[in-house]
C-alpha cells in the first residue's frame, strides 16, 4: 500500500468522536525505527505514514503483525491494536547461482543422488517456492524432497552409466516457480562436467612393428617410434613405454623412451653375431592398464669383412708331365658377411654339390626357407681341349617355403610361474568391449603364416560372470555379463 493509504478507523474502534481525539491527547507510540503508521485526528483514521515490506519485516513468518499502541493522556489510558501485513506475490524464485557446475565420475553407479543448491523465495504461502522442473536428458532425472521444515530440496539422480569419451559435459536446465497469480519463475543452468575413469586400455598403432637397420648404424640412433594411444584423458592417458620380459643382452643394444616411444640403438650391431631381434614392447598408462605389441629388428648386413683364404693341402713339387685336370692344391674362402656380400664357395659347398661330369646338382642337406630364400652361384662349363674353351651360366636356386613351423603366441605370454594370466575388464564394461588381444606369429610364409582364431576354453573364477568372444583378429571382446 502506498504512503496516505487508509488503514483503519481508530475513533470508531475506540468509540471516541473525532472532536474528542485532539481534546484528550490520542497519538500513536511507536517503538521502533520506522514509523509505519500515523493517525489523523481530524476523522481519526489510521494511515499509511511509510510502505511496508513485509519480507523485510517478518521474513518467512506465515503471519506479519506489527503492534500498533494508541495512548490517551486525559485520562490516560493504553490501547494495543495489531495490524496483519499481508503478502502479494512480489518475488520470484531465485537461485545463489546462475550456473553451477558438478562433476561427476564416469563410472558413478546408477542410482546415485546429487544434491542440488534449492532455490529462495520471500514470499510465503502459495506465493513462495512450490516446485522444480529439469529439462528432459537421457541421464538424470528429477526428485524433489520435501523436509521436515516444509522446505522443498532438489536432487538429481543418475539414471545409466555416464561415459565422457561419448559426452563429456552435459548441460540441464533448473527451474523454479511459485504458486502466485500471475506466477513467478527462477532457473539456474547445471553443467555437469564427466570425469574421466580410466576406462579405455592403450592401444598400440600397430601390432607388429617391423624394421630393417643395417649394421653399421651409429650408436644413439633411433630407428623407429612406437606409438600407442589411450581413449581418456589428464593422467589416465598418460603412456609410458617399456620393453617386457627382455633378455639382458637385447637390452644392452636397444633401448626405449619412456615417453616419446623412440627405440634407440646403444651398442654397435653385428650381423655376424645377431641378426634378427624380436622385442616386446608395452605401453602403460597412469592407471594400470597396458597394451604390448611386438618388436622384429631385422640387421642388414654390409661388406666389412675380408674374404679369408685358407690353403688345406699343397701337392709339391708338381711334375711336369702332370694330367690337365690334376688337383695340384686344396683351399678354402671364407667370407663372415652374407648374400651378396658373402664369398661364388663357402656358401655354395655347404648346401649344393655339382656333378663334375653330368652337371648334375645336389643338395647337401635339408634347404629351410625361414635361412635361406634364395641361393645364386655360377656354373662353367669346359671341355679337354687344348686349349680349353669354357662357357658359363648363372643360376638362381629359389627355395619353396613348407607348412614346418607351428604359430606362436606372443601375448599374452603364459607367466613363468605356471599361473593363469589375467586381464583386467572394468565393471562398467558394456557387450562388445575389447578385453585384450591375443598376438601370434608364424614364421612361414604365405597361407602357411595366415592366422586365424578360436577359442577352446573358458574358466570363470569371478563373483561378477561374464562371456567373451574370440574375433578373427585376435580380439576378445566382451559378449554379455550374467
């Protein structure tokens, strides 16, 4: 009400007449800082000598009386009168924030509640608070609670599994009204921020990394980069690398950066003494999980070494009649490099034999293509005549590879120990997810190195059961939990 609003007829209340207010000294006493009312005593009526705000007032008090004491002098005498202020709907709801922001785990069971800040209102009665709307989400829903004080509180509950490499902020809509006429409303936006769990294993680029290097590289230089990548983020995709169950002597010519996934030579190769390194390599992130591919280092060999002759018998002295064709001496070239670097002897008798009169070529023992592919030489024919005339010829002699090697699985590698491996699947792990890879080689070549999978037993040991499948691929994946 306005200042000068009639508020009540204090004369008739009392049963005065108007000319006697002045007559007998009636006036209002008030008591505190404000005067809210004053009186009139032309027609005694009680106004409005300030506005009232009842919210500043009384606060959340359902009912706002302010006390309201008449005195009169002659004779004297004390009257007390109440005046209710009344509440109209001049307030809306209103949030402490107009954005707040919660995180929230990414693996949180389903089910569980989040409290939410409640929104005020001044007003009291059906003019106050009197319910919440969130907008609609696949997520979360809405409860309201009411306490023992009438004092509404909301709350979201999560409805499914939040996953952050889908989603990783979701944004709802709070509002909050009254039940005034016309009515009010408030909102506040709730960012709900995902966190990330450690969810997602590592994943290598490749599953078999294969490099050639030749011998003669020089030590500190890096000949090739591993690369995993992990799904989630901040620390749980964090990858450090490292070599897996190395023999100590392929350690002391390789090594990897943990961070960058550079493999670095440390000592001088030597073909002659090692020329094939087979590495397991695993990548690690923050939060235990790890993938492991594999390695293969093939040494290139070059020409640094001398051809080496050995004389094994000298027939002396030669007589001068002695047959064309007579064997006067016996020797022997070595040479410690191989293919073409190798020395048209050393090689070819110890594999093959000609005939020296038929042409005739044998093979000494077994030929075994994962050693050797291929073997060159050259051939010369010569007749008796005097002199002789010869012709020569090369020859290619490829070997065909046999199914005589059996596969072999690389990872998961069975613990030495004689225990069962065990990989680790989280529980939020839905049908379809990967639990591990199995790597296998063959060293054959062609269809007899082609892989395929299957799996042939399965033992559950977990309280939590759960099914998996074996792909073409190697991949485990998860087909249902029980």
């Amino acid at each position: 009400m306005q200042k000068g609003s009639f508020v009540g007829n204090i004369a008739q209340d009392l049963g005065l007449e108007a000319k006697a207010l002045s007559e007998r000294g009636v006036r209002v006493v008030s008591r505190g800082r404000m005067q809210y009312f004053a009186l009139d005593l032309k027609n005694g009526h009680l106004y409005m000598n300030e506005r009232v705000d009842r919210e500043e007032t009384c606060g959340h008090i359902a009912k706002c009386v302010l006390n309201v004491e008449i005195l009169v002098e002659n004779p004297v005498k004390l009257y007390r009168s109440e005046v209710e202020i009344q509440d109209i709907n001049d307030n809306s709801p209103t949030f402490p924030e107009n954005e707040s922001v919660l995180e929230i785990m990414e693996y949180t069971a389903p089910g569980t509640r989040f409290p939410l800040e409640k929104a005020h209102d001044s007003d009291v009665g059906l003019n106050s608070l009197q319910k919440y709307v969130c907008s609609e989400n696949d997520y979360f829903i809405l409860n309201v609670k009411t306490g023992d004080d009438g004092v509404k509180y909301p709350e979201l509950i999560l409805q499914k599994y939040l996953d952050r490499e889908q989603q990783a902020v979701h944004n709802l809509i709070l509002t909050a009204t009254d039940g005034g006429n016309p009515i009010k409303s408030g909102s506040t936006v709730i960012r709900i921020q995902v966190l990330d769990g450690n969810d997602n294993v590592p994943e290598f680029t490749q599953s078999v990394y294969k490099v050639n290097v030749k011998e003669n590289v020089p030590v500190g230089s890096v000949v090739l980069r591993v690369k995993a990548t992990d799904k989630d983020e901040g620390t749980n995709a964090q990858i450090r690398y490292s070599f897996l169950k190395i023999l100590e002597k392929f350690n002391r010519n390789f090594k990897v950066d943990s961070e960058t996934g550079d493999i670095t030579v440390m000592e001088k190769l030597d073909f002659e003494e090692m020329a094939f390194y087979e590495l397991d390599i695993q990548a690690r992130d923050e939060g235990g999980l790890s993938a492991h591919s594999k390695v293969l280092i093939q040494v290139v060999d070059i020409n640094n070494h001398v051809p080496e002759i050995t004389v094994n018998s000298v027939f002396t002295p030669v007589a001068e009649d002695s047959q064309i064709g007579a064997v006067i001496a016996i020797f022997n070239v070595q040479d410690r490099d191989s293919g073409d670097n190798e020395g048209i002897n050393e090689m070819l008798l110890s594999y093959l034999s000609i005939h020296w009169e038929s042409g005739a070529v044998h093979a000494l023992r077994a030929l075994d293509y994962e050693q050797v592919r291929e073997i060159r030489f050259a051939v010369e024919a010569r007749d008796g005549g005097s002199p002789p005339l010869r012709s020569s010829a090369s020859v290619t002699l490829l070997v065909l590879d046999q199914n005589d090697n059996r596969p072999e699985i690389l990872y998961p590698a069975a613990p030495r120990d004689g225990s069962t491996g065990v990989e680790l699947a989280p529980r939020s792990a839905e049908p379809g997810y990967l639990v591990t890879k199995v790597v296998a080689v063959d060293a054959d070549a062609g269809q007899n190195a082609w892989l395929s999978y299957q799996l042939l037993k399965a033992i559950l040991k977990l309280h939590v059961q759960s099914s998996c499948q074996l792909s073409r691929l190697g991949h485990f994946v998860l087909s249902r939990w029980t």
